[in-house]
C-alpha cells in the first residue's frame, strides 16, 4: 500500500508540458477564414468568407460570431488599430467598427492598413480598368478617396505603413509576375519597386521589411524597398500568403498545408514550426514576440503563447531545493534533444530562455510563475542548425547562463 501511495504521489509530481508551437482555438465556423489582427493580447478580430467576423476580448479563448449589418459579401483583410477595427472585402466592402463605410467603388479591396484613428488605405483590384486600387481616408474612414501608382494591369493583396507617410503595397500584375509600390508622402504619389509575385508585407521601420509569396518565397530589404534579397525559398507549387514581424528580428510566415516558418534573428535562418494541421494558412498576426494568432481555410484558427517554439517536456522532481541553481545540459553536445536541470527555492516567475552565439534569442523554454521545486526539461533542436548556443535561467534577481553544444 505504502509503495502504491509513493507511486501515486510521483506520478503526481510529473507533469508533461507539451509547449505545443500552436494549438487550436474555436472560432465555431468552418467558412474559410482570410485574416486576423489584435489590438492588444486580449482584443482580437479575425474576418472571412460570407461576410463571417469573429471578436474576442480574451485571447481568443471565447470568439464570438458578430452581426454581419446585412453585409455577406467576402472579407479579406482587417486592421485592428488604436482600439478600432476597419475590414474590407469584395464588392467594395469597408466595414468599421461593425457599421458599414462607403467606399465609392464595388470592386475588391484585399488589404486594409491604419496608423492611426484617422490615417488608413486599402487597396485592391480596380477590375474596370483593369488597375490597381487605392483608396486613402484621412477621417476614420467617413470619406475614401482613391488613389493611384499610375499603373495598369495589376492588383494589390496587402499594404503596411510604419507611419503616416511611408508604406508600402504588394500584388500581382494580370499578365503574370507581382509587384511592390512604395508611398513616401502618403500616397499623394506612388513608386514602383522590384516585381516578385508577392502575397503579404510586414515592416518593423521605414527601412527594414519582408514580403512572401509564390515558391514559399521570403524577400527582405534593409533600405524600404530599393532592394530585395532572397532569403528563404521552398517548394515551387506552394506559396506564403502572409508575414508578421514584431521587431527587426523576431518574425513568422505562413501559407499553404499550414507551413508556419519562424526566425528570431532577422531571417538569416527560418525554421519550421509544427502547426498541427495541413488546413492552408492565409494570414498570421504577432502582437508581440511570443503571442501570435494564424487562421485559415474551414474556419481554422491557431494561437502560440511562446512564439512556437519546439517541443518541450518538463518534469518536476522530487527534490526540495534550497538555492537557485541551474545545471549543465546533458547530453553535452547533443543531437537532436537534451535535458536542462534547474531548481526554485521559492514562488517566482521563471523564464528560461535560448540564445545563438550572436546574442539572438532563439526560444523561450519556460515563462511563467513556478512553485518552490526542482524541474527537469527535455528540449528537442531538430530545426535548429549545428553550432553552440546558450541558455539562460531569470528569476527574480537571479540571473545564470550556460552553454550547450548542437552537432549533427
């Protein structure tokens, strides 16, 4: 009997946390869902097909379906912005804050972008010309203006501003190929840049961006567009249909069969998240480095509270410590997982983190509040290259970094 308790409370003490990368939420539809945006890491929108909008107001834990306000047509694209919501879709469809804008046209509109309450653009496909279309509001939205780049045979799928003078707009052209316009007033004029066939487009400032698109093909520029460089591409029958950077180095992409890839240090290296589902991913939304929200197709929509970082066992041991102290990992070098002993003497909030020999963070391991125990965690690299790395224990004022060696 005394040996069945011993078990029982072990077993206990074990927990498994399965830091899954991305887990499932429910929005409670299956209609195809084309973008997401937060204000904050509780207020969150997602739209799609069917004039579908989906609200919450903690995370995504509870999404409610909202009043469509006899609108049905498709909506592509939302911005979540200074605690106001603007979606747009087909049919010229702009809807603010749940009521319905005039937009002066009933062509598609597949990006939308504020800077402000007042400063927004949305853009898409003037298919009378057929062009590009622009439209500006300086008032919220009450009044749309449209604008041009003074180009024909193409149409726009995003748009990102890092103020209210520089943005940029990324398409297609009709006869094959993409293109990238960049506004330096505003959009009073718009400039050509390099063609693509881009889908999505995230800047961190007026220099430093990333677009995607065909052949899941990642494009960066550290001079606001003049040039781009090619920093990932994959396999040439799928293709990224959106990208959200929270700084210069912090990063995700993705697209087709639920490819989600993440870098932590500007894009040198993109490594493959698990997301749990083949469902094609259309746009994904970072309101800082660990909290990202991605939906797509048949009313998929995925959260990670930890940037996605790869899996991560954690047990506690039944030791009762005394001090802080972090162990070194073993095995040492390792390939592809290793075990990272650490121990809390009293409640606090722990965070263990992984870093290259650069300084760049690569993952969080642990960030929350720990009780007094002893902890073991069993950390899987298979993304991750050869080479050394550092982990790093904070809690409280305390502060202890070891390295660890990867080798394939």
């Amino acid at each position: 009997m005394k040996t069945l308790l011993q078990t029982l409370f072990f077993l206990l003490l074990v927990t498994q946390i399965c830091s899954a990368q991305w887990y499932q939420q429910t929005g409670g539809t299956t209609l195809n869902l084309n973008s997401v945006s937060f204000y904050d890491s509780n207020n969150g929108m997602i739209v799609g097909d069917s004039g579908i909008i989906l609200g919450t107001t903690n995370g995504g834990i509870n999404w409610i379906v909202l009043p469509p306000n006899g609108n049905n047509n498709n909506l592509y694209s939302v911005h979540y912005k200074s605690g106001n919501w603007t979606a747009v879709g087909s049919e010229g469809t702009i809807i603010r804050n749940g009521n319905l804008q005039t937009s002066g046209t009933t062509n598609w509109l597949l990006g939308v972008w504020f800077t402000d309450t007042n400063n927004g653009w949305a853009v898409g496909d003037d298919q009378t010309n057929p062009a590009e279309l622009i439209l500006r509001t300086t008032n919220g939205g009450t009044i749309w203006t449209q604008q041009s780049s003074g180009t024909t045979y193409c149409w726009l799928t995003g748009v990102c501003f890092t103020d209210s003078n520089n943005g940029w707009a990324v398409g297609r052209l009709h006869l094959g190929g993409g293109v990238i316009f960049r506004t330096t007033n505003g959009g009073t004029t718009w400039a050509s840049q390099v063609s693509l066939g881009l889908n999505g487009i995230s800047f961190t400032d007026s220099n430093t961006g990333w677009t995607v698109g065909d052949w899941e093909s990642i494009w960066k520029t550290t001079n606001g567009g003049i040039d781009w460089i090619l920093q990932y591409s994959g396999n040439q029958w799928l293709g990224l249909g959106s990208v959200s950077f929270t700084d210069v180095n912090k990063g995700t992409a993705v697209g087709d069969f639920g490819k989600i890839l993440r870098t932590t240090n500007g894009g040198t290296n993109w490594i493959g998240q698990n997301s749990g589902t083949t469902n094609g991913l259309s746009s994904v939304f970072f309101i800082d480095s660990l909290n990202g929200w991605a939906v797509g197709v048949s009313g998929t929509i995925l959260h990670t509270t930890n940037g996605g970082v790869s899996f991560v066992e954690e047990q506690e041991i039944d030791e009762i410590p005394t001090e802080f102290l972090l162990s070194q990992n073993y095995p040492n070098p390792f390939n592809p997982s290793t075990k990272i002993k650490y121990s809390v003497p009293q409640s606090s909030q722990v965070q263990i983190k992984v870093f290259d020999v650069l300084g760049n963070e690569i993952e969080t391991l642990v960030n929350e509040e720990k009780p007094v125990g002893t902890f073991e965690l069993n950390w899987y690299a298979e993304n991750l290259p050869s080479g050394v790395y550092f982990y790093q224990l904070k809690a409280g004022s305390f502060i202890e970094t070891k390295k660890m060696v990867l080798i394939r």
